[in-house]
C-alpha cells in the first residue's frame, strides 16, 4: 500500500500510537528518531490530504445536477 | 348525552370577543353547531381554522334560547385523517421492535474520519446542499444515492438507493427536509426499515425536522434531527483535526527534544564520573597506599632482621658458656687418640701419637710414659 493509499483514519491512528511511545520514553534514540521521522511523515500526509482535497461527488444513478459545488 | 367523540371537518369558525368559539363540525352527509367555552378552550395547544379534520370530544346539549342542538366540546384534537395508517404504523413498529430491528445492541458507531460518504436523497432537495456544505472540505468521497423521497414509490426508491450504496460507503446518510407528516410517510415504510437495518455500513437518518420521527430513524444507528445535523455527526471538525496533527507534532518534537535533554544529562553525570582529575586522584590514592605498605614492608622487615640478631647473640653467647674454648682457654687441653677422646690412661699406650687441641692451635705429642690413675693430680 503507497503512502497515498492510507486511509486518514489508519494514519491518524498510527500517529497517535507514534506520539505515544514517543511520550512513554522507553525506546532507544535510534528508534526514536525512526518514530519522530515516520510521525512528521504522516502528520505531513494528513496535512497534504486535508490541504489539498477536492470534494469528488459521484452520483451512482443519473446525472448530478448542476451547481453542486 | 355526555362524553362523546365526533369526527369531522372544521368549518364556519369564529373566535368570539368573549373567548368562547364557535364552528360547525361536519362531515359528507351530517353538520352539528359546537361550541368551546374559554375555560375549556385554554388547554387546546393549537388554532383552529376552517378545513381542518378534528375529533371533538363534549356533551351534547340544548340551546335553548333558539331551540338548537349543540355539542359543547371540552377538547379538540387535530385528526390527521391517517387513523387506520397510524395502526398501520404501530403495528410496524411493534413487529420490527419485536424481531430487534430498533435494538441498541445493532446500534453501531460512527466511522471517526469516513473516507467515503454515502448519501441518499433527493438531488433536486435543499436537504443535499445542506449536508454538502456542512462536510465542506473534509476530504472524503461522495456518492449520492439518488431517492424519490415524497410520493407515489418513493418508499422504494429510497429502499433501492440504500441498498445500491452496498459495499461503497464508510457512512450512509439517509436525509429528507422538512415536510408534512403526508411527505415524509415514505420513511415509515417496512422496505426503508430492512433495507436500512441491512446496509453494511452505519446509517445516520435525518428526515424532516427535530420534532418529526419516522420508522427509519429508529432502525438507523443514529438519528439526526436534521440533514445539517446528520453531515455534523458524519464529519469530524475539520479545524479540530488540524490542530490535532500540530498538537501531534508538538508532542513529538518535545517528548524527542526531553529524551536527548536526558541523554545529555545521563552522558554529562558519566564524564564528569572518570574525568581526568577524579582519575588522578584515584591513581594518587593508590600510590599513597603503594608507599604506606612500602614504609610498613620495610619496617617489618628490619624488625624482624634485628629480632633474629639479637636471638643469634644469645645462642654464641650460650654456646660459648656450654662449648669447650672457655674451658680450653683457661688452660686445659682435648686429648684424642684415632679411637676418639682420651679420658683416661688406660686408654693410650705408651710411644703412641695423640693429638693436643689447645685454646690456640693443636700439637701432635708422643705417650712418653703411662703412670696409673691415682697418680695424677686435680
């Protein structure tokens, strides 16, 4: 799964979980530097996901009609 | 007769100066005059107007001063004309309750961040625009479901919308504005409840206005009173989530930041523990005691040396009080023979060599003569 294929939900998940084990301070430095580096990743996903979102409507029937956006 | 219902239509009605009303009730082939005293009009709890259907309950009495039957109401309810639908609807309600289609334990939750929205509705309705500008720029697909949602078949069609966002949706919406009870019936229907109930993902419902509840809100996992609200619930802020990823960030740049700092501090407490100066006086330590069991080494040593001297002494000194040289230095002499020490006379004969250890050197004699014992002298 590409990084642009996670789902806001599962990235804000392992974000969380990121800052956490961070917070509890029992990882060695290399790990976290690793957790830090992966954490800024995907606050810097979610932010690109927010940023950058076109509202896509579909319509599953039938024309949409017009001025919906 | 007293305490009796009338059903019929509202019309020729007047609100008196006096408070009391006046109206005629009536229906295809019949019309009574009523009245509704002030007094018991006080409790009605909403206005009357010619053409509506309402049940009357009072006691039928005489007017006498024009001879006139009349029908003295003490309450007035609204008829919805829908009596044999309304048993229609709670014998529904019973049914679908009783087979657990409302139970809580089918309640699901929401999605926190659905990545694709479901809605179902009509395109044309204001109820649409309502939920799309609620969601805003929350970065979510949309697929619309669209529904009749008033009139003849649209009980279907809203059951087929559902039923075709199958596997598409995260989050269903099933939305309708604001209508009367008439409009918004098609919600009350057993094929929305299954097909609700039957959706694979949560379905917020929101049909009409807060007050207004339909079969379809208590099947949903969650009723909204309006689509605005139902969008609100869909959704999470999206300002909330932005400052969610920066309070994120901040915790980790400080939880990271307080991890080196006590690293710093641990690697800090470590070089000040083996720096130069403690080292050299540690070694400084050490050699002081090298010299202190030197000094104490030494002086054992020379104890020791002096104690074995001065033992040595005495044993000479004894040796010299027990030994022959003293005795030999006062003037005797050792005689020995090749047999050994000569003690006596007897033992020698005469021209034989003996040996003479003085106090001084020793000497080689020859016997001259052997006189008897008792002739030598002490």
């Amino acid at each position: 799964m590409s990084e642009k294929d996670v789902r806001l939900e599962e990235a804000l998940d392992d974000l969380e979980r990121i800052v956490e084990e961070l917070e509890n301070g029992k990882k060695s430095l290399e790990e976290c530097l690793d957790l830090y580096e992966k954490g800024m990743r995907l606050v810097k996903h979610c932010h690109a996901r927010l940023e950058n979102a076109k509202r896509k409507i579909e319509s599953l029937t039938g024309e949409l009609p017009p001025g919906l956006d | 007769m007293h305490d009796l219902w009338a059903r019929g239509e509202l019309s020729n009605y007047v609100h008196h100066r006096s408070g009391h009303r006046y109206f005629t009730l009536k229906d295809r082939d019949s019309q009574i005059s009523c009245v509704l005293f002030r007094n018991d009009g006080v409790r009605l709890g909403f206005e009357l107007k010619d053409g509506q259907n309402v049940i009357v309950y009072g006691d039928v009495g005489v007017y006498r001063p024009q001879g006139r039957v009349q029908l003295m109401a003490k309450g007035i309810r609204l008829d919805e004309g829908i009596g044999l639908r309304h048993l229609q609807l709670e014998a529904l309600k019973k049914k679908l309750a009783d087979e657990g289609l409302f139970s809580i334990e089918h309640k699901r939750s929401l999605p926190k961040y659905p990545e694709r929205i479901g809605i179902v509705t009509s395109p044309q309705g204001a109820a649409l625009r309502d939920v799309l500008r609620i969601i805003g720029p929350y970065p979510a697909r949309i697929i619309l479901s669209p529904a009749q949602v008033q009139g003849e078949g649209a009980a279907e069609s809203i059951a087929m919308a559902v039923r075709a966002l199958q596997g598409r949706a995260d989050v269903v919406i099933v939305c309708r504005g604001g209508g009367s009870t008439e409009d918004l019936w098609c919600f009350n229907s057993e094929l929305v409840a299954r097909a609700i109930f039957e959706c694979d993902s949560p379905v917020i419902s929101a049909v009409g206005h807060e007050t207004d509840f339909t079969v379809a809100d208590f099947v949903a996992d969650v009723r909204a009173p309006t689509p605005t609200a139902a969008a609100e619930m869909a959704v999470p802020d999206i300002e909330k989530l932005r400052s969610l990823l920066v309070q994120a960030t901040v915790r980790m740049k400080r939880s990271l930041w307080s991890g080196l700092e006590r690293r710093e501090e641990r690697l800090e407490y470590l070089k000040r523990c083996i720096s130069a100066q403690k080292m050299y006086s540690l070694t400084e330590e050490a050699r002081q005691r090298l010299d202190s069991l030197e000094r104490r080494l030494c002086a054992a040593e020379s104890e020791r040396r002096t104690a074995l001297e001065s033992r040595l002494e005495q044993a000479e000194g004894r040796l010299a009080a027990v030994g022959p040289l003293a005795t030999l230095s006062r003037g005797y002499a050792i005689v020995r023979s090749p047999r050994g020490l000569v003690l006596s006379s007897e033992d020698v004969q005469q021209g034989e060599v003996l040996e003479l250890i003085l106090a001084k050197g020793r000497l080689l004699v020859s016997v001259v003569e052997n006189k008897a014992v008792e002739e030598v002298y002490h």
